[in-house]
C-alpha cells in the first residue's frame, strides 16, 4: 500500500498533473463566463432580432403538465428543449473559438525561430583561382 501511495504522489506532484488541474479550474470559470455571455448578451440580441423569440423557450411538447384542482402541478411538462440545444451549441461555439485562439497564441509564442541563413562565402578572386590552379598542377607532378 505504500508503495501505491508513494507512486501516486510522484504521479501527482508531476508538472503536467497540476497544469492540467488548473487548466480544469479555469476552464470551469470560463465556461461560467460563456454561458452568460450566450444567456444574458448573444441570445437577447438575437431574441431581439428575431422579433422578440426566446431560443431558449423553444420545445416540442410530447405531454402537457397536468393539474390538480388547486393548481398544483401533479405530473410535469414533457418537452424536447430543441432552443435550449441551441444556446448550448453557441456556448460551445464560443468556448472552442476562444480555445483555438489560445492555443494558437501559445504555439505562437513556442515556435522555434526561423533558422537564420549564413551568406555564401565570397566566390574566390581572379589571383586565388589561378593559385589554386597552380597548386593542383603541382600535385599532379609530386
């Protein structure tokens, strides 16, 4: 048992572990963030837009509510919440592009740098050619 212990704490206490776990948290936060800014901001706007439509009220309803005689709910609506489906498709939309946009800034800012080419070295003169070419005649006579 201890040495299951001793490996998850190694596990644990690893960088990537801890990242991930803060990426978790913020990313919770955010989602908070998106979802009201689909809520209370896109999907007025929208509703607006459309006449006055609330997406998120939008349904099918397969059963009505029923009643008692004091006005009671006994059984539940029974409904298909296709807008409610709606507002969380542009949550998502919303969460993914901002996630794209930064994972696009961190590789960013990790790509390696452009390799930086070193000039050619100057092509040799007119005397250096011709001293290099007196140099093989003399190899070839050694």
């Amino acid at each position: 048992m201890k040495k299951f212990m001793d490996e998850f704490k190694a596990f644990a206490m690893r960088g990537n572990v801890l990242d991930m776990a803060v990426g978790v948290v913020i990313g919770g936060a955010f989602g908070k963030i998106s979802t009201s800014l689909v809520n209370d901001i896109i999907m007025p706007v929208i509703s607006l837009a459309t006449g006055g439509i609330d997406f998120s009220a939008w349904k099918i309803v397969l059963a009505q509510a029923v009643l008692d005689a004091e006005g009671a709910v006994v059984t539940p609506e029974l409904a298909i919440n296709y807008g409610n489906l709606i507002c969380v498709i542009l949550d998502f939309i919303i969460i993914a592009f901002a996630i794209f946009c930064v994972v696009k800034g961190i590789n960013k800012l990790h790509r390696a740098p452009e390799p930086v080419e070193e000039p050619a070295p100057p092509e040799p003169s007119a005397e250096e050619k011709l001293l290099a070419e007196i140099r093989d005649l003399l190899k070839e006579k050694s």
